[in-house]
C-alpha cells in the first residue's frame, strides 16, 4: 500500500461526510403544475425547495435540516475504520557489523581510588644466591730481616695488619684474587747497608716491577707500588732474586721496616 493511499485513508477515517437520501417524492419526476404556482405560494414553494435539496452538514455558511417529513428515511453516517496493525511491516534480518569509527581523544587521568583490603600474607620463596662480596684489601708486614743467597724465594710475612675476608694467605705468602677487577699495590722495604736488595712483585709466575738497591754504606726505605688488573683466583706475591750479591732486606723485633698492601680499586662488574 502507496503512503497516498494510506493517507487518503487518514483522512476519510479524520473527516467523515454526511449523506442524505432524497425524499421518496424527490425521486419522482417533478410535477408540471409547480411551475404554474400562485404568487402568494411563491415563497411556500421556495421553502420547499430548499428543503428538498440535498445539502452537506458541512458546507460553510448553511445549517442541516432540523426536521424531517416522515416521509423521509434516517439519517447516515459512513465511519471507515482502518487496522493500523497492518501498516507495519515485518521484523527485517541484522545487517552487517559496520566498521570501528576512530579512537577518541584519551581522557584525564581520574583521581586515585580507595586503598583496598591488605591481602593475605605470601608464602616463602625459594633461598637466593649468597651474597657477592665487591671488596678486598690487605696489609702484612714483616718484623724480621732476611738475608738470602736463595735465587728464588718468596717473601713471607708475620704481622697481619688487615685481611678482609681472609684473601691473602699469610702462610704461602701469596694474595687470592676473589673479586675481578682493578687493584692497586704497594711494596715497602728497608736495605741493608753493604749489601744488595732484589725484590720482584709477582702476578701469578710473571715479574710485574722490581724493587733494586745497590749495596750502600747506609740502609734507606725503598718502595714501589702499581696496579693490576686481576682475575678470579689470580695470585700476587713478592719474591726474592739473588744475583752476584748477597739479596738481604733489614727488620728487627721491635719495628716492622717491611710491608705489602693491595686493595680493590672498582670490580670488573662495574667496569
């Protein structure tokens, strides 16, 4: 059904007309004498005439008849009735999903919520690795001289000044890199006048520096000092080396003339 169609409908079921059916003598043939009428009929048969016509309730500027002949039939009124229900149409399918629009702007940042309820205590993990140590340091000393016609001797020492963590070993002489990285040493000895001192400091079974005095009339401190880069279980020591002459370095009981230091610089973690 057209929308012309359904709003015709809307307008007959808004706007009803009013039929009048014509007298039983309207449908007759009119009689010849009315035209031959006396005068002073006249205006009698004008009201006739304007009752036999057939007018429409609403027409502007006229009124319906207020009485009828009983000759005349009842009066009807068509009321057309329409069945909206039928207007509408069945439920179409879903269409396709349309594509994502674009992203909007992103919003301020809401304000913090309420803390929550402290939650239930954890269980124990597993043990961690034991703790690295990132430092090393030592200082011995020696109280008692030495004189030697050995080639080959290491230096030992009896007075442990510091130790951390126990990495030089006072019985072989030696310190054990434990923590790679770069360190620094230092040697520090007293000559023994009219003789000769012959000293080498030792990286692991390598001559590294020599500490040398001449044979003199007076004893003097001698020292020397250096930095190496070390690795793990690397060893430094100090050793003796004879040449043509007697190698002897003074001390007495009650001072130490001889020492050997050497410490950390920066671990090799952090280079």
């Amino acid at each position: 059904m057209t929308k012309a169609s359904v709003l015709a409908l809307l307008l007959l079921w808004a706007c009803p007309l009013d039929f009048y059916r014509p007298a039983y003598e309207e449908r007759k043939d009119p009689d010849p004498s009315w035209d031959r009428v006396h005068p002073r009929d006249y205006h009698q048969d004008a009201r006739r005439r304007e009752v036999r016509e057939c007018r429409r309730c609403c027409d502007p500027g006229e009124e319906a008849p207020h009485q009828y002949s009983s000759q005349q039939n009842p009066q009807y009124q068509i009321v057309p009735q329409i069945n909206i229900t039928f207007l509408k149409g069945e439920k179409g399918d879903s269409g396709e999903r349309g594509s994502y629009g674009k992203s909007g702007r992103a919003g301020h940042m809401g304000p913090p919520g309420p803390g929550g309820i402290k939650g239930n205590k954890g269980s124990m993990g597993q043990p961690g690795e034991p703790g690295k140590s990132y430092f090393a340091a030592f200082s011995v000393a020696r109280k008692k001289g030495i004189q030697s016609n050995d080639y080959y001797q290491t230096l030992l020492f009896d007075r442990e000044l510091v130790n951390l963590y126990g990495h030089f070993n006072m019985f072989t002489g030696k310190f054990y890199c434990y923590v790679p990285g770069i360190y620094y040493f230092s040697l520090n000895v007293h000559t023994w006048n009219q003789k000769e001192t012959y000293l080498h400091v030792m990286h692991n079974e390598q001559e590294v520096v020599i500490l040398y005095a001449q044979p003199s009339d007076r004893s003097i401190m001698q020292s020397q000092s250096l930095m190496l880069e070390l690795e793990s279980s690397d060893q430094v020591w100090v050793r003796l080396f004879k040449g043509e002459r007697e190698n002897a370095i003074f001390s007495d009981e009650f001072d130490s003339y001889i020492t050997f230091n050497g410490h950390l610089i920066k671990p090799k973690s952090e280079l």
